[in-house]
C-alpha cells in the first residue's frame, strides 16, 4: 500500500428493531442477516486492496452489533474502539473525530448513523452521488494523504459503494 494513501470506508449500522431508548435499540433479525452479508461482502472487497486495521463504531447497540456481525470477514481489523463522538454525530463532528487519528492507521472502518454518515461521505467525495447509505451500506473511499489531519471537503474518491441487497458493489 502507498504510504501516501489512507483507505476509509464509512459503514451505516443495520437495520435495527424497537427499544425503549434509541442507544438500545438492538439489530432486527434483516439486520442480523445484513451485517452478515456484509462481512462476506467486506471479505472479498479486500481484494481491491481496502483492509481495515482499525474500527470506530458508535456506542449505540445496533452499531455495536453491526460490527460483531461483520467482524468475520474483516481478518485485518486488529482493534476496534467505541467513540462516543460516532452516536449520531453530524458531519463536522464526524470530520473533526477523523483528523484526530494518528498518522499510522492507515486504513479505518467507522460505523455509525445517518444522516451525518452519509453527509460526510458526501462531503469527503464533493458531491451529492456519494450518498445515501441504505442500512448496513458502505462508501470506501480512497484519499491521497499521508495524514488524517488533512482531511476536507473533496478530498476523497468514492471507490465503491457496498449494499446488503446486491450481489455486486457499484463500481463509481
């Protein structure tokens, strides 16, 4: 992998059923399947090179759960951390929480919630196209940087985006 290169794929958590608080609402069994296709999904996307090393995940249960359900296909993920600053964080803060990383993590899982998820794919790619994360969806992108703390709007390409629901990633 190119040193000048970060990997970052943004992951909307599953589909999740009712519960008394929002942080708790637990995944549905579609959403259970969904992470689960989704790891499968993750497995051979790594092929193109977008291995994970590292996860920031939401301290919400459906986010937490999300991760649990893909884990298996993520055999480059060494650590993952909950982040409070990912609960329903809004674009800026979700940027801001990014810039923080250190330089060494160079390929990163964050899953989390919409809206703000998919307005910052939308803001890191520069345009509208990028977003719309359908529960348990991913945006990979790539972004020409040695650091995190350069991250900004139009920094990133969209490389793929990976749906529950289909067979083949949509090539942009």
């Amino acid at each position: 992998m190119n040193g000048a290169m970060k990997h970052l794929i943004l992951m909307r958590h599953a589909s999740a059923g009712p519960a008394a608080g929002d942080r708790e609402r637990p995944l549905s069994a579609a959403g259970q399947s969904e992470a689960q296709r989704m790891g499968r999904a993750l497995a051979a996307f790594s092929a193109s090179g977008f291995r994970p090393e590292r996860a920031l995940v939401s301290p919400a249960r459906r986010a937490q759960e999300t991760l649990a359900g893909v884990r298996s296909g993520l055999h480059s993920l060494a650590a993952a951390q909950t982040d409070e600053a990912l609960y329903l964080g809004s674009p800026g803060q979700l940027l801001a929480r990014l810039q923080q990383l250190p330089d060494e993590t160079a390929q990163l899982l964050l899953v989390g919630h919409n809206p703000g998820l998919s307005e910052l794919a939308q803001l890191l790619v520069g345009r509208a196209e990028a977003g719309g994360l359908a529960p348990a969806a991913c945006a990979a992108l790539r972004i020409e940087s040695m650091s995190w703390r350069d991250l900004a709007p139009g920094c990133a390409e969209l490389v793929e985006l990976l749906r529950p629901g289909h067979a083949q990633a949509r090539r942009e």
